[in-house]
C-alpha cells in the first residue's frame, strides 16, 4: 500500500468520524473539546505510517474541526506493551472519548480490551490482521484484513 493511499484512507476515516461527532459539537460552542486519543508509531521502522496518521489527524482537525477537537498523541513503537501502556494513559489519565491510530496489528490487538472495557471507540487505521474483526463492539477499522 502507498503512502498516499494510506494517507487518504486515514483522513478519509478521520473525516467521517469527525463529522459523526459534529452535530452536538455544532450544537453547543461552548461546550469543551471533544478528546481525541491518537496512538501510532512515531519512531522507527513503523514511523511513515505513524507520521502520516498523525498528520491526516491533524489536517482533519484543522480543515474540518476547526479546532475543536483536542488531539492528543502518544507513541504505540508499533508494540503491544508500549500500546497497552497508551491505551491505558487514554482511559485512565487523559479520559479521551475516542481514540484512532494503531499502525501495526499488534498493538492493535493489544490495546482492543483495554478500550473495550471503557467503552471508548476506536478507529484502526492501518493495522490489517484479521483479528480485529472480532476485537470488540467499540473496535472499529479502515482497512481490510491480510
């Protein structure tokens, strides 16, 4: 998959659920930004897809949100240990009320219970495995499995 496909697959999705959350957002000025946890890799290997994430994110903000979303970015290394971490600083400290990103399947998956149980959304961008089909009713994904 190119980059570019990524890139519009992911602002394609951000999109969608920015506008899915924009009708009481419109409704109320005043009413506090809607938290936005966004979980990619950042360094390494893994960091095109995680960069692109993370710019798709904030272009979406800034063309479409205008500003009202608060994004909140975290570094997942593409790993289920540093995704659990993430997805418990999204639910536990930061309280996001939904959360995208997720490059690699394994932080994906790792990460699924742990939203599941909080009952907060989730948009997996990238990660393909098969798996997260069946990862939980608040799990959602942008592109097919392997």
């Amino acid at each position: 998959m190119t980059s570019r496909i990524l890139l519009t697959a992911i602002l394609g999705a951000f999109l969608h659920l920015a506008a899915a959350i924009c009708n009481f957002a419109y409704a109320a000025p005043s009413q506090p930004k809607i938290k936005v946890g966004v979980s990619s890799a950042l360094l390494g290997g893994a960091a095109s897809y995680g960069l692109d994430i993370q710019d798709a994110v904030r272009f979406a903000d800034e063309k479409l949100g205008k500003g009202r979303f608060e994004l909140i970015f975290e570094n997942d290394n593409c790993t289920g240990k540093d995704a659990v971490s993430v997805a418990q600083k999204f639910t536990q400290i930061e309280k996001v009320d939904v959360a995208i990103g997720f490059a690699c399947s394994s932080a994906a998956l790792s990460a699924a219970p742990i939203f599941e149980r909080a009952k907060i959304p989730v948009l997996i961008t990238s990660a393909s495995s098969p798996k997260i089909a069946h990862a939980g009713e608040f799990i959602f994904r942008t592109i097919l499995s392997d």
